[in-house]
C-alpha cells in the first residue's frame, strides 16, 4: 500500500488532469496505467458517450523514447479503422505539454485477465478470438504496420458483446513505404516484445515485416487453447532455441481434438522465417471458415446447427439453399452440404445484403457497387460486382440470383431462405413464436469487411432494428403467456425483451412491473439494480427520476 504523500500526489495529479479537461471532457475515474501513462474513463457530454483518456505523465513526456511511443501509437491507431481495433477520436494536449489520446472505450477486460481467471478458452471460443485479431491485424498491414506487440495484454474484450479489439499500437513500425522518417524508439538488438511471442527473426536483429505478428498469433493460440505456449522449454535459453529452431507440439498431444485444417494454420503461423507464414487477410478467411460454418470441434461444446427453413410445409417445395444469418453465418445445400462461398467476405457479404429484408426485394446495381466497392472507378467497380456475381451464380445457382431489367439484383426466396428475412416476413404475418424460433442471435455478429464502410454501417442499424423487433415480439409472447396462465414464461420472454433492448427503460418498467405483479418483489429489484449497473458501467449515469420512483414504490408497498 503506497503512502499518503504517494496518494496525495496521485490524487492532486488527477485532479489537475480532471480540471484541465473541463468542460470539453468529464473524467469519470481512473481505469488503470503503467509507468508512462495513466487512463481514465470520460464522458463527452456533447456526445453523451463514455471515452478512455490516455495521459501520457508528464516526467514521461520530458524522455525521447517515451514520447515517441505515445506518438507513434496515436498515428497508428488514426490510419486504421477496424471494429476489432480500438479507436482513436482525437489528440490534445495539456497546459504543461503533456500529451494525451481520447480513444474508444471498452467496457471488459484484456484477454490476459481472461486467461488467468479461466486458464484457457475452448477450441470455438479461442477461434473466433484469433479470427478477430486476425482481421484487426489485416487492416493494420493494409496501411504499412507492423504491431509488434500480439500477445494477451494487447487484447481488449469487451462485455456483453464479446467483441474483441487490438490496442497498445506504442510498439508499432511503419514500414519504409508507408513512413519516410528514420525515427526509431528501440534499441537495435533488442526485443521489442515479450520473449514468449517473439518471432525468430527479432531475436537475430532482423527487422520487422508483418509476418512477425502471426507469428505471435500463432503463440497466442496456443496460450488460448493449451494454456501454454507451443514449446515446451522452460528456461530463457531453451525458449530462443525452441523458437528459432524447433516444431511446435501438436495440439492433439495437449489433449484437444482441433478441426481440420487448424494445427496446419498455426504451424504455419509458426514457420521460420516470415515468407512461409500466411498474411493475416489468409489467417481470418481460414479461421473464419472454421469457426462459423465447421462446427469446429466436437469438444468445444458448441455444434454446427442447420436448421431447415420454417415456414413451408414438408410436402411443399423446399428452397435449394438455406443462409443463415442470425447469430452466425451458415451456407448450405438442401443435401446438408456447406457451400465454399462462406470464406469469401465480401461476397457473403453481398449475398447477406440481397437476400436479407423483406422476401423478394431487389437492390440497385449502382447502390451495390457504391456500398462494396466505393472507392473503385465506376468501371471497376461494375466489373467487381459483375465477378462478384459469377462467383455466386456458379455457387447457388443461375436462377437464384435473380436480375430485373439492367438495374436490379435479388434472390429468389423460393430457392435460396435466409433466417433475417424469414424472421421479419414471419413477424409480419404475427407469428411471433415461430419468428423468434429463427432469432439465433445479432445478424452476422462479429462480420467484417474490408474497405465496405457503407456496408459496415448498414449491417450496425440492421442489427439494431432487428434485435428491436425481437424485443417486441418477445413482449407479444409475453403477453400472450401471461392471459393463458402460464406466468413463468410470461417473465421468461420479458426478461429475454429487456436483454435484447437492454437500455431502454420503458421495457425494464413493464418487467419491474410484471415481476410486482406476480408477486416477486426481489425478482423486481433484482432486475432494476442489474439494469443500474449496466447503465452505469456503459455510460456512467443514473436511470431516470421516473424509474427510481417506480423501483421505490416497489421497495415500499406494503405486502
């Protein structure tokens, strides 16, 4: 425990941080920091959103190196724009010329405080993980980075959601076609990474390219699945032997019963030398293709799940293709083959966007290409999207993928189902028990293209919205449970209507008082105090007057 002159110290530097960032940012408290920098969660009242501050401190700012560092990782983080990357909204600077980042909150832990409360991951869990960071890491090569730096502490998760995101970019190299400066913030000879991730290559001095990073995502899947690293030495000198000259141990002698193709990925992840190792764009596609239609492993405790499209009869015709899309993504024949388009992002992602919304929609050509390709020239762009749609057509077949006139593209529902639009046809026919028989989840949750921001932001409202109908149809169940007398599953779909909509209090009020209701007070404001927590954790506020008067009353009533 420090001593007082120490927290009075602290306290006075945090109290002249919080002052100095008035009125533009409100310190909430302090989330954490090192040696050279402390962060700080914020909220941005004329943004109403929560912020990480990273102040650099300011003996700190007077060394080189240190400054370099904070530099560097902000010019980083400004060229990449990712999902799985943390975000950089701005750079300031103190009175005293102290630097500071004002960066993407994210409410969660660092995969390292994961590991050691859990151990390791399972095969689906660590999966998606890598497929994750995999990605992030493809964006940061496509602008000349190298991060330098892969290893758990690196890696943020967030919570409820489970997105994962790459930060501490402090470490990061430009390469020499991307940054003309000779700056250098390490020492030649030296390591720039925990020994444990190091690629063969830093430890002979060589310098960095991006196959250095999958390698260290090679390392860290072992970390994830095994709880160790791939070799097994347990000194400093064995560990540099192993890694510039040994196999990795399979995962099979670890205990695990990894998918096809796996243990190839990560040995090559972890070849020798850098042009043996996939890129990054290689390493997501294939885990990808692995975590969301293989089913992985069977000792994941997850299963493939195909369900047969709803809706029809079995004596009716049945569609050639199903696309699931809510809560993962899934391609495959009426036969129960998988279809091998599901590696190809971007093309599953155009399929996504014409066979999701309402059944038998067609969507301009020009809208396709400004959304999929919106930086090509026009010409490109149109022969893009005509590849694009060869590749689909010879997938799905010629008939699937419909056209009318020379603008228009869509799918035949009565060939090809997908779960999205299934789900709101049947929620429009008021059929909500069968529609939320279908919500699996967020529409393509943890999906990524690149450079398709058009797509990006139309995928964010459309799991929004749909997430939003499947609260009030949830609420419909609920209340169709509760006039039959069945009170357990009234509070079973109204729990489930908050979950999905988590913020919205007017739905946390009908719960507070369904649960009143039927007598279970504790239940009640049980549920208040976890919808306090939450609102509090995301966006550091108090529910509304209106609500504490209703959960007060609650407390107060007499039985």
């Amino acid at each position: 425990m420090g001593s007082p002159e120490i927290s009075d110290r602290i306290r006075e530097y945090e109290n002249s941080v919080r002052d100095e960032l008035r009125p533009d940012l409100e310190i909430v408290r302090r989330l954490g920091g090192g040696p050279l920098s402390t962060v700080f969660l914020a909220r941005e009242p004329e943004l109403r959103r929560l912020v990480a501050v990273k102040v650099l401190h300011a003996r700190a700012s007077r060394r080189t190196k240190a400054m370099a560092r904070f530099r560097r990782e902000a010019r980083a983080l400004a060229r990449v724009s990712h999902p799985n990357v943390v975000s950089i909204f701005r750079v300031g600077d103190l009175s005293s010329q102290t630097p500071y980042l004002v960066m993407e909150y994210i409410r969660g832990s660092t995969l390292a405080d994961r590991l050691v409360a859990e151990g390791n991951l399972t095969l689906r869990e660590g999966c998606v993980v890598l497929a994750k960071v995999a990605a992030a890491l493809s964006a940061v090569h496509a602008h000349d980075i190298v991060h330098r730096d892969v290893r758990p502490d690196s890696i943020l998760c967030s919570e409820p959601e489970g997105r994962v995101h790459l930060a501490d970019f402090g470490l990061a190299a430009f390469l020499a076609s991307a940054d003309e400066s000779s700056e250098h913030i390490t020492t030649a000879g030296h390591l720039v990474t925990d020994l444990e991730y190091s690629a063969p290559e830093f430890l002979v001095g060589e310098e960095p390219t991006a196959g250095a990073d999958l390698y260290s995502l090679g390392v860290l899947a072992y970390q994830m699945l095994t709880g160790g690293g791939p070799y097994d030495a347990s000194t400093v000198t064995g560990r540099v032997r192993a890694h510039l000259r040994e196999s990795p141990a399979r995962l099979v002698d670890r205990g695990l019963a990894p998918p096809d193709g796996l243990q190839e990925l990560l040995d090559a992840c972890l070849a020798k030398t850098p042009p043996d190792r996939p890129s990054a764009a290689e390493c997501a596609s294939r885990l990808h293709s692995l975590v969301d239609w293989s089913g992985v492993a069977s000792n994941s405790g997850v299963e493939a799940v195909h369900p047969s499209p709803v809706g029809r009869t079995q004596a009716g015709p049945q569609p050639d293709f199903y696309l699931r899309l809510l809560g993962g993504l899934d391609l495959v024949g009426r036969d129960g083959s998988r279809l091998s388009i599901a590696s190809q992002p971007k093309r599953v992602a155009l399929l996504a966007y014409l066979a999701a919304g309402p059944e038998g929609r067609f969507r301009r050509r020009d809208s396709l290409t400004g959304m999929f390709w919106p930086d090509a020239e026009p010409d490109s762009a149109r022969h893009s999207l005509r590849q694009a749609l060869y590749v689909l057509r010879r997938e799905v077949g010629s008939e699937t993928i419909r056209t009318r006139g020379d603008g228009e593209v869509g799918v035949d529902p009565n060939l090809l189902t997908c779960d999205a639009a299934r789900f709101e046809s049947l929620a429009r026919a008021e059929r909500p028990a069968e529609a939320m028989d279908l919500f699996g989840g967020d529409l393509l949750p943890g999906f990524y293209v690149d450079d398709a921001p058009e797509f990006e932001r139309w995928l964010e409202v459309e799991r929004l919205r749909l997430r939003r109908l499947a609260a009030r149809l949830c609420w419909d169940l609920s209340g169709e449970a509760r006039a039959s007398g069945d009170p357990a599953a009234a509070v079973r779909r109204a729990r489930e209507a908050v979950e999905l909509d988590p913020f919205d209090e007017a739905a946390l009020h009908r719960l507070v008082e369904l649960l009143d209701e039927l007598g279970d007070r504790a239940g009640a404001i049980s549920a208040f105090e976890y919808f306090a927590r939450r609102l509090a954790d995301e966006y550091a506020v108090d529910p509304s007057p209106e609500t504490l008067e209703l959960v007060e009353r609650v407390r107060t009533r007499k039985s």
